[in-house]
C-alpha cells in the first residue's frame, strides 16, 4: 500500500530593510543596495539612520518682487533682505525698515568684516552699517566712505619725496605730506591734471587756506608759509585726481572671499564682468582701500573667476575652466623681508569648473561647488600641496545636470548639510551619513522654491522669485508639516528586487512597515510591479492624544514606541518587486523604522 506523501509547506523567506541612506539616481534599480533608493523625496535621514518627512515652509512676508539676496546683520538682531530695487531691514520681531531704493536687480553676495555687512550686487559696493547715532542701521556706497590714501610721503616743496600707499581705486583723493621750509607757499603735488574737487591742506594738523591751485601742473599755493619742519613732515595735502572706470573695477564685482593666511584679513572681490579672470585684494582688515596694484590675473578672461572656497591654510579661486586652462588656482600668505604681506598663486590640477557662484560652501572640511556635471568636492594632498576637483554627486547627477539654469543656483550649509536649490528642487549632501564610494549620501527635495538661503537664529530663510519671505519651520510648531497650508508629498522607494532568485516567481505575502509613533501619522504602500503600481495599503497609525483628537479617527494607542502593521496583501507570480512607501497628508508627520517583506519563491520564470 502506497504510503500518503503530504504535502511540504512552503518556505516564507523575509527582506528587511533596517538602515536607510540616500538617493541614487545613477544606479539601475536592480543594481542597488537595500539601503539605498531609486527614488525618494522630501524625506531626509535622522541622526539614528531612519528615514523622517522633511518640515514644511511658511511664507513671513510678501514684497511682491523677486527676492535677490538675505543676510543676516552682524550682530544677528535683524536681516537684510534685497527685493527688486530695494534694500530693507528685518527685525527679529518682524518690523522693517527700507534702507535704500538703487539696488541694482539682480543676485546679491555679501561678507562681513570688522561689524560692517558689505554687498555686492554689481553696480554699487554697499556697507550696512550703524549709523552715526548708533540708534539703527545705514546703507552707505563704499566709494562714499573710502579710504584716503598717502601717496607720498615727506617731499619737499618742490616734489620729489617717497613713495609710500598705493591710490585706492574706490576715490579719487590722496594725500602728500611735505616737509615745509619756513619759505615756500608753493608744493608740488606728485601728479598733474587734477580733478575739480576741493583741495584742502593742513600744517601740523590744523586746517590752513589755499590761495590758489593749478590743476594742470599739480602745484598748490598756501595762504602763507607752513613752518620750518626741520626734516619732519608738517604739511599734508589732500586733493582729487580721477582714473577712469577704477571705481568700477569693485562696483561690478560679484562676489567675494576673505583670506589672509591663518586668518581672514583681507577680502578678495572678482567677478566683475569686464575683467572676469582678475581679481582685487583689500587692505588690512579694511575693505574701503582697495590697492590698484593688488589686482591679480588668472589665466585667460575665456575661463571667467566663478568664486572662491578656503582649504585649511590656503585661498582656493575655481574659475569657469575651459580654454585648455586650469579650472583652479591656490593662494598661499607669506610675509617679504621687509614685512609686506604676499600672496603667491599656484596653478591647481585640472578638473571640472564651476557654473554657479552662489554654490560654493564647506561641508565640514570639503569645500564644494556646482559644475556643468554636478558638484565637485576639493581633495588635497598635504604632501604635494595638489589639489584633486573630483565630483561628490554621482548618485544625483543623472538629474542634477538636466536641470535648466545651473547658474542661478544657490546653496547653503546647515546643520551639517549642504543644501542646494535650482528650480523649485533641493539636492542635500549630508556631511553625517557616507555612501560606500566614500561621497556624502544625498537626498532629493520638491516644492521648495528657493532662489537665495540664509541661517538666521539658527533658522533657515529663504526668498523666492515672486517675492515671499519663507522660514522653515520646527518639527515641534504647529502645522510643521505643511508648505504654507499645501500637503507635502514624501516617500521612498525600495530597490527593484528579486528576493533571493532572478529566473523563479515570487508570491509576495506581507509588507510590514515599521514607523515612528506621531499622534497623527499613517502610511501608504504601493508595490511596483512589471504591470504597474498596486495600492496594498493606506492606513492612519496615531497616537491617541488630546491636542489632536479626532473621531473620525480615533485611536486607544497610548505607548510611543515603534508602529508596524501588515498590509495582508498577496501578489501573485511577481518575478521582480518594488515597494514604495510614503504620506503625502497635509499636516502629517511621518517616519520609517524599517520594512519587512515576506515571500514564497514559486515555480521557474518560463
């Protein structure tokens, strides 16, 4: 008698996905590690490796223009905000003030140096500054307020003397002291053809009358005769005398870098159009004295300067690159035998250059900047003294680099993440959390509509291009998880997976996700599959509290501690899978723990 065979039961095999990174767009979906997403957005990793909805956005002002520029004040009291034509002061508590109605219209970069904020638009070097009162902020044109240089020092009266600051190429004023001989009303001033304004003098400090002045020659006659200085300069002279488009030379730069070796002494402004492969350094801690010897040109003006990053003791320039020339230079500080500050320029390797100089930043110790072909990061070697461009954005320059417009973008680091914005999109590096090809892992962010960053009160501000003030908000304010009052629509999406076997079919049984308790939270899972997405689940998974109560969805959950549910969704015969998992409620927060699949493995694929 035949013995009954009874059937064996079937296998139930689990995938769990328990750590999260970021986002690859560069991978097949099949090629990828659990970790990581083909497709994910406006979620970001929490410090313990899961995966939290990115808060929401709330609009704090409208200046019905687009906004250009926000800079926090010096002493972080207030921010100043450039829209359209116009320049204003924010204060904390929301009350503004307009500074100024000439700005020019277009993106606006700044710096601080000695408690003055100086911006520069590309038609007027401006300094936000206490006023003279001390009761509120000015806005001053740094040409207004330059400083006035000594040309020469201690000539006769007949000229002749010693060469001592170079003409400042933000005014036309100079000074020329003069050893007086007790005699002369005359000084020879050391150049001819001067300007219009006033020329004033004073002998020993005090004021004292010119009598007459002929501008052709440069020769100035006092009143009376100075004193006898007995080889001391006694007599200083103070007189105009113009060079065409200096001014300009500052007013139309763009951008800026501080540097001065070990500290951050002088500034560095380029991007003027007219000379894009120049720059100009300042005076010592004075960025109203510009030098017109400290001008420096890179290269040709094909490859523009597009900004500037810091590099432990160095100043590295990225230009444009191109041209069959270096994308990058590296300045160095060194002092001369007689005290004069140098700074000597290296040519960097060759590499990617920059489009956008709005995007250059440092994520902890790797300064980066946005190319044609994602960003790059800025790699040195201690021992060569090389510097090594390389790109840190592989898992999202698949769609980084068809974003139209590159060049106005704009980036910031926060909180440990290099946040960068073009079209209503935000690329996050996160300094914190490493992929396996050693770049930082990035995320992928929508609706945002960003054109210019700030961190004030360790907030981060944003300005739009139809003239909103935006600040994101807190997880712990009310309707944090809102963009104004629209719902943010947050997922992930797991790889495609075989689970365990390429050539059988699979019954997928169960999909557990595991999320963190909200008092209003839930979920939606959706598997992909060859034919398409299948909705398997939408579920609430609240916490039972009074500030949220709702009957309409009532919960007797109490215990904050991880939530899972089962779909109890079988799919049948799938010889690949996706899942995707997300919210897209308005007013929900949402987190991923982890996810589980359970599956049988059926018969061969025929």
């Amino acid at each position: 008698m035949r013995a009954y065979q009874f059937p064996q039961p079937e296998t139930v095999h689990e995938t769990v996905v328990s750590s999260f990174g970021g986002v690859d767009f560069r991978t097949h979906p099949t090629k990828l590690s659990l970790s990581r997403s083909p497709d994910m957005q406006n979620l970001i990793c929490d410090q313990n490796d899961y995966l939290v909805k990115r808060t929401g956005w709330q609009t704090k002002h409208n200046y019905g223009a687009p906004v250009y520029g926000l800079f926090p004040l010096p002493d972080n009291a207030g921010c100043a905000v450039h829209a359209g034509t116009k320049l204003y002061i924010r204060q904390t508590d929301g009350t503004q003030t307009e500074l100024c109605s000439d700005m020019q219209e277009a993106f606006t970069q700044s710096f601080v140096m000695s408690g003055v904020l100086y911006l520069l638009d590309g038609a007027t070097f401006r300094a936000v500054r206490r006023n003279s009162a001390d009761t509120g902020w000015e806005a001053v044109r740094v040409q207004d307020i330059a400083y006035v240089p000594t040309t020469t020092i201690s000539a006769p009266p007949t000229g002749g003397g010693t060469s001592y600051e170079a003409v400042n190429l933000l005014t036309p004023k100079r000074i020329n002291t003069f050893i007086g001989n007790g005699t002369d009303t005359q000084f020879h001033l050391d150049c001819k053809s001067l300007d219009l304004g006033l020329i004033s003098a004073t002998v020993n400090g005090k004021a004292v009358t010119v009598s007459s002045v002929n501008r052709t020659t440069g020769v100035v006659t006092l009143a009376s005769p100075p004193a006898n200085g007995n080889g001391l300069a006694n007599v200083a002279i103070t007189f105009p005398k113009s060079v065409s488009g200096s001014v300009d030379k500052i007013n139309r730069c763009r951008f800026a870098g501080l540097y001065g070796g070990k500290n951050d002494t002088r500034v560095f402004l380029a991007g003027n159009p007219d000379e894009p492969a120049c720059d100009w350094q300042s005076g010592l801690y004075d960025p109203t004295y510009f030098p017109d010897t400290g001008y420096t040109r890179m290269g040709t003006d094909a490859s523009p300067i597009v900004g500037y990053l810091k590099q432990y003791e160095s100043q590295l320039i990225v230009k444009a690159g191109g041209a069959q020339e270096s994308a990058s230079y590296r300045r160095t500080f060194t002092l001369s035998d007689d005290g004069t500050a140098l700074y000597p320029l290296t040519q960097g390797a060759q590499g990617e250059g920059a489009v956008c100089p709005r995007s250059f930043a440092s994520l902890n110790d790797l300064p980066m900047f946005l190319s044609a072909h994602g960003v790059q990061g800025v790699f040195g070697t201690s021992v060569a003294e090389q510097r090594t461009i390389r790109s840190v954005s592989d898992a999202v320059t698949p769609r980084l680099e068809t974003e139209p417009g590159l060049e106005n973008a704009c980036a910031i680091v926060f909180e440990g993440k290099y946040y960068l914005a073009v079209n209503e999109h935000v690329y996050i590096a996160d300094g914190m959390l490493t992929d396996t090809d050693g770049n930082p892992a990035w995320f992928y962010w929508s609706n945002v509509p960003a054109q210019c960053f700030a961190i004030w009160n360790n907030e981060l501000w944003f300005g739009t291009a139809d003239g909103r003030l935006c600040r994101f908000r807190g997880a712990d304010e009310d309707d944090a998880y809102c963009d104004d009052d629209a719902a943010i629509d947050a997922y992930w999406r797991t790889p495609t997976l075989p689970l365990g076997d390429w050539g059988r079919v699979k019954t997928v049984r169960d999909v557990i996700p595991t999320l963190v308790p909200h008092s209003r939270s839930g979920a939606t899972v959706q598997y992909e599959s060859e034919d398409g997405k299948v909705l398997a689940l939408s579920r609430n998974m609240d916490l039972f509290s009074f500030r949220t109560l709702d009957f309409s969805r009532f919960s007797f959950r109490c215990i904050p501690g991880a939530l899972s549910y089962r779909t109890r969704y079988r799919q049948h015969r799938m010889p690949l899978l996706a899942v995707r998992i997300g919210n897209d409620r308005i007013g929900e927060p949402f987190g991923l723990l982890a996810l589980t699949i359970r599956w049988t493995c059926g018969q061969t694929i025929i």
